[in-house]
DNA sequence: CGTGCCAGAGTTTTT
DNA sequence: CTCTGGCACG
C-alpha cells in the first residue's frame, strides 16, 4: 500500500518507525523508487538519525534521501531560495535567546514597559501569529483595536523589520517562509512537488498549521503521503500544534485509506491497561484500544511519600532493590512534569553513588560561554551580524558599556551602516573614551582578521584563534575562580564537539553554525550513558524504558494548577500522563508527596485526578487505600533512614562555584599511557600531553581534550 | 564602567 | 529556593 495519502494511526510502542522505516526500504527496494524521490521528516533530530539509521541498516548502505526535521528540510529549501522573499542567501538563524534579545532591545527602545509585556509573553504571541500564518498587518486585522494589541502589533513588526535588516530567520520563519516561497513562486513548488514523489510525516499530531501546509502543498501533486501518528500523543497543543490535523485527515485528503496500528510490542498487559484506564477520560480522541501478547506483568506500584525528599528516597532504594547484574542504571528513567522536580532527586542519588543524567532543563548551546563563542564565530561568517556584535563587544570586558553602546548604535542607525562598520571606522574608534577605543579596535581587527581567513581555516582553528586573540580565555584564566573553571571545561568541551563534526567530512564556518542551531539538548542524550535517565515526559516521548517511575502525582503539579478549571488543557495533561505511562516496558511506579515544598514554601497536596482515573485493580502499594485522615502529613522522617547527607556532587556546580573562589590545586603531573578519572567523565586513558593540554580516551565519553591544570582529572 | 545587592517571578519547549 | 534583571554605588 504505497500509493495515494494513507493515515497510519499508530499506538504508543506499536513499531511506528519501524513500519516507516519498512515502508522507506520497500519503495527503494522492491518497487525501484530512487531514494532521491522521497522525503521524511520528523520533529527531531534525533528522530530523524534513527530512521536514517534503521533504513540504511534494512538497505545495506548509506542511502542519499531527505531524512530530516521539518526545521532542516525547510532551512535546506531556504538556503536555495530565499532571494524570492528578499532575503540574502547566506540569512542566519536566530535561537530563542537570539530573539528574547531583540524583543529586549525593541521594549527598551520604544520605552515599552517591561513589566506589562514581558518579553517572553511577546514572543509566544508572535510564535502564535507565525504558526497562523498572520504578519504583523495580518495581526492588526484580526484582532480588535485596544491598547495591548497596538503594542503587540508595534513590537511584532518591528521585530520583523530586525530580523529582516540583519538577514535573520527565528525559528518559526524557517517553516512560514518556506510555505511563503512556495505561494509566491510556482517554479520553486512545482520543483519540489516533482521530486518529492513519496512523502512521509512522522509525529503527525504535533504538527502546526503551517507544518500541514508544508506538507500538504508538497503533496499535492503526487499525492502521496503518508502520516504517522497517535492523537492521544498530541501534547505540543500549548505550542501550536493543532490536533485536528490528524483528526480530519481524511477529510483533507480525499480517498485516504487509514491503518490503525493497535498491537503494542513495548509493555505489559497491566501497564497498557492502566495507561488506558487513564486516556479513557478523554472525550476528544478517536477510539482506539492497545492490545499485546506480551505477559500480564506486575501491578503498578504506587506510594504516597510523606514528603519530596522521601519520595526521592524511596525511588532511589526501589532502584537499588531492583537493580541486578541483569540491569543497568540506563533502564531506569524517572519522568517528572517540571524541570524543576529534577533536583531532589540528583541529590537522593548522588548521595547513594546511582549514576544519573539530567536531560533538559538549560540547552548546552544556550550557556553563556558557548554562546559568546557562536557570536563571534557567526560574526566572522557575517561581519554585519548586530546581534552577535551587540552581545560579545564587551564580553570579555573590553571598558565598553552602555552609553559607549548607545552611541554605536545611534550612529549605525543614522548612518545606515551596520554596527561593525560603524567600530570598524578609525573615527569613531578615536571618538570614544581611549580605553573603549583600543577594544573597539581589537574586536573589530580580530573579526576582520578571521572573516578574510575563515576559507583556509578550520573551524577548530577559526575557534581556537577567537579564543586566544579576543582575550576571552585570557580572561578565564586570569578570573581564578571555580566558575571561570567550568565555563574554560565547557569551551574544550565544545572544542571536542567541532572536532567531531570535523571528523565527518569538510566542514565549512557556515555548516557549523548552520547544524548547531538546530540542535536540542536530547540530542545529545546518550543511551549507551549506563546511568539514570531524568527528564521531563515532555523530552520522553518517543524513547522507552524498562522501568519508569512518575513522580509527583498530585493535583496542581501534574495536572498543573494551570489545566486544572480547563478542559482542553486537562485533556492534553492526561495525554501527557498517557505518554509517560507508556514509555515503560517492564514496570511502573506512580508516586505522590503529601507535603511538597515549591518555591521555598510548602504545602499539603492532593493525590493527582489521574490516579483517582486509574483503575484500583491495577495498583498496589502503600496509600492507596489510606484515607486523608490516616495520613502522616508532615512528618518529615527520612524513609530509608538517611540522614539529609551533603551531595557527593554538588548539584548545581555553578551556582556553587560562583561562591566559591578558586582552590587552587596541585598540579596533576601526567604523562601519556596514565589511567586517570575525571569527575564527569568517568575513567580513561591519557593519550597525549601537550603542556597543558592533555587528550584522554575515555572509557565512556570518548576522547576528550581537556586542561590539565583546571579540569577535574585524578591520576589512578 | 563594573560590581554587588535586592526585588520579582518561576509549566511543558521537538526546532 | 534559585535565577534573572534592574538599579545604585564605588
């Protein structure tokens, strides 16, 4: 069944991808469909390199075909095309903190008042209006004429004007241009449409509207496409994704044929069960009813701790009961509601010695040093980024403050010139404060510099170089204090990532930059890591593991006190639940604290309605019968009788260290062949010794490169 | 201009 | 509690 659209309706663990992935090799091997001809996507990265992988693995080869997200599919359309929307070739790409710092600046400079529209409000909204297809004017049509709309409408456009001026695509832009390139220029669509003459969606409930029409404009003319998807898996509704999309389907494309695929080859018969006792309550769904021939398997256990900490205990002591040799730590996942739940139990564990893994929480790419480091390599690729500039001109500290700042950027503005020609002008580097004047001159030589070399350097050089010649590790070093420590271990630690990329094949400033926007913190989750996994049920999607506990059942934390008056939103929590549920194979713990403290002050709870949903049958453990009355709110006894240790690893080393000062320690003498242990990344073996710079393979992490003097490294 | 202190806010977030 | 950003002071 390949022709025509075709909706498979594919319950959580029922081999959705590999049913995708069979249906890729089949096209390619058996009815001769050039792989050139077909084209995936997928919401992650992650996603999409398994499916890559799984289908070169069915074809015995690499295979040359468009496996991609949505965002990199369009950014590839993009990069051929953008001159039709005006745009320059070479645009970049802007991350969510790029933006937040241009509605910042927007706020500032139309005295818009912070606290009445906060930036963060303002950039969902404009989310929202781009995933509607609305511009700025398209806003003002719509929606009535009232004060907060004007300022709305006013930061809207001029956000669109920024992004334009510095040749700059925010997220939503890649997908919303895209569909734009193709309503404007017939030539582009038809080519793709040409092409394209297999198309295939995976996660299709979470798609937007913008999304649906990518694809369906695609579609149109071979018409076939094939989505996968489960509506009772749709828990991106809060960011756009409109679940209808998958629900009228058929209706969308006429002569659909729909294949539901019920059979779950993941969990036992309870767990299905129990996840389904809970999705039932939902009104908005297509029926459905997972089965499997897998065993019966155990209750779900569930356990009303008398508080956090002891709900982090008891998961901790059911970890260590039920790990054998037979299990590795990676078969355990905790997976919570808010980030912010992830910190009690890093501390359970990191003091009864279970390795674990946060997953989430603040992006890799998003912290500062990393990001200091992609300003200034994307200002090299593009001297005329503003914004780059603007956030590493005085970083590291140059003696260039605001009104240094503010006079740059009045002059850019008059003279149409952009903020490096403006520092780049002799004039202006002597019209400012001397001190102020040198560093200007250094930014602006150093850049330079690079720009008119960055064609016969590598990236790791181009790196490397920015490092020394603009100060910033200079300026680390000579800081001597423990958070200038991990800021110098992330920045070799990155310095490994470019050296992976490296590795594949050519690479180019521009791809670089270009493949790292587009990564999330998942990514990098790696499954091999025999530790703890801990993450939100957000970021668990798609992933299983044997054993799964679900932490803080309670009304107003899951479901979240914002869902709970409303309907939708509560249907999309238990979905939510439902994903979580189901990401278990072998056993699933459901826990609840009757005393939780949040945000500093504590407060009795509420066991969860999706416990109260569940089927009694199918649970077990202590306080599940227990009435209110029986409980022992408050007594803060510890469960398995540990006495509130001190972390083995403080939990948040930066926070930490920025109290601390450095402690300066004795130098590690090392030399080649030395076994080692690093705090992170576990033992290895030292390869080489440069000064300072030593290069270890890890037994674990693979080979690192890191500085002898700062890191972290015990010789064994 | 840079630092340090205080006030305020604090779901989820594939890209 | 713990992070962030604004403002006042040196």
């Amino acid at each position: 069944m390949t022709e025509g659209p075709l909706l498979i309706l594919a319950g959580a663990g029922s081999g959705k991808t590999a049913t995708m992935t069979h249906r890729i090799a089949h096209l390619i091997k058996d009815k001769g469909v050039p792989p050139y001809n077909i084209l995936a996507v997928t919401f992650t990265n992650k996603a999409a390199g398994e499916m890559r992988e799984r289908v070169e693995e069915l074809l015995g080869g690499s295979v040359n075909m468009w496996i991609m997200t949505f965002h990199a599919a369009c950014l590839r359309i993009l990069r051929m095309h953008a001159d039709v929307l005006g745009y320059g070739r070479d645009f970049v790409v802007y991350d969510p903190v790029d933006t937040k710092s241009v509605i910042k600046k927007i706020l500032k400079e139309q005295k818009i008042d912070e606290k009445t529209f906060n930036a963060n409000g303002l950039l969902s909204q404009i989310s929202a209006c781009k995933e509607q297809e609305l511009s700025p004017d398209g806003f003002r049509e719509v929606y009535e004429d009232n004060y907060h709309n004007d300022v709305v409408y006013e930061v809207y456009r001029e956000y669109d004007r920024t992004l334009r001026k510095n040749n700059a695509m925010d997220f939503d832009d890649l997908l919303l241009n895209t569909v734009r390139l193709f309503e404007k220029d017939e030539t582009v669509l038809a080519k793709y449409q040409d092409r394209f003459h297999y198309i295939m969606v995976d996660e299709y409930q979470d798609t937007n509207k913008t999304q649906y029409k990518f694809v369906a404009m695609l579609a149109d003319r071979h018409k076939n496409i094939c989505v996968v998807g489960d509506d009772d898996q749709c828990i991106y509704q809060w960011r756009g994704a409109d679940i209808t999309n998958i629900l009228n389907f058929e209706r969308d494309f006429p002569g659909a044929q729909v294949i539901k695929l019920e059979q779950n080859y993941r969990s036992t018969g309870k767990i299905l069960a129990a996840a389904h006792s809970v999705i039932e309550n939902n009104h908005q769904r297509k029926a459905k009813k997972l089965w499997t021939e897998a065993e019966e398997g155990s209750n779900i256990t569930y356990r009303r701790a008398d508080n956090e900490k002891d709900e982090a205990a008891y998961v901790a002591q059911e970890i260590i009961r039920v790990k054998g040799p037979a299990q590795k730590y990676s078969d355990f996942a905790v997976l919570y509601r808010t980030n912010s739940q992830s910190r009690t139990f890093e501390e359970a564990f990191s003091a009864r010695d279970i390795p674990y893994k946060v997953v989430g929480g603040v992006r890799y790419y998003d912290r500062k040093e990393i990001k200091d480091m992609i300003a200034y390599m994307r200002l090299v690729l593009n001297p005329s980024d503003d914004l780059a500039l603007t956030r590493i001109i005085n970083e590291p500290k140059r003696g260039i403050g605001t009104t240094t700042v503010t006079k740059l950027t009045g002059f850019a503005a008059a003279t149409e010139s952009s903020l490096f020609e403006v520092i780049s002008d002799e004039g202006v580097q002597n019209g400012v404060s001397a001190k102020a004047g040198s560093g200007l001159r250094q930014v602006s030589d150093c850049i330079r510099k690079y720009h008119d070399e960055m064609d016969n350097l590598k990236v790791s050089n181009i790196y490397d170089g920015l490092l020394n010649d603009t100060g910033y590790l200079k300026a680390l070093e000579t800081a001597e204090t423990a958070e200038a420590e991990i800021r110098m271990e992330n920045l070799l630690e990155f310095k490994s990532v470019i050296f992976d990329y490296e590795e594949e094949g050519e690479l180019t400033l521009a791809d670089f930059l270009e493949r790292i926007a587009l990564i999330s913190d998942i990514d990098n989750h790696d499954p091999d890591a025999d530790a703890v996994v801990l993450m939100t049920m957000h970021s668990a999607k798609g992933l299983e593991f044997p054993y799964v506990f679900m932490p803080g059942m309670e009304d107003g934390l899951f479901p979240g006190w914002r869902s709970i008056d409303d309907v939708s939103k509560l249907e999309e929590e238990r979905r939510l639940c439902y994903v979580g549920m189901t990401r278990a194979m072998e056993q699933l713990w459901l826990t609840s604290a009757a005393y939780r403290v949040m945000y500093g002050s504590g407060s009795f709870t509420r066991e969860s309605t999706f416990l109260r949903e569940l089927d009694p049958k199918l649970l077990e453990g202590d306080g599940v019968f227990r009435s209110r009355s029986e409980s022992r709110f408050g007594e803060a006894k510890s469960f398995d009788g540990y006495q509130d240790p001190a972390p083995a690893r403080p939990f948040d080393r930066l926070a930490r260290a920025r109290r601390e000062v450095k402690k300066k320690k004795d130098p590690v003498v090392l030399a080649a062949g030395d076994r080692v242990k690093h705090d992170k990344f576990g033992e290895g073996l030292v390869i080489t010794v440069k000064g300072n710079v030593v290069e270890v393979a890890f037994d674990s992490a693979g080979m690192k490169k890191l500085a002898a003097d700062v890191a972290p490294l015990t010789k064994l």
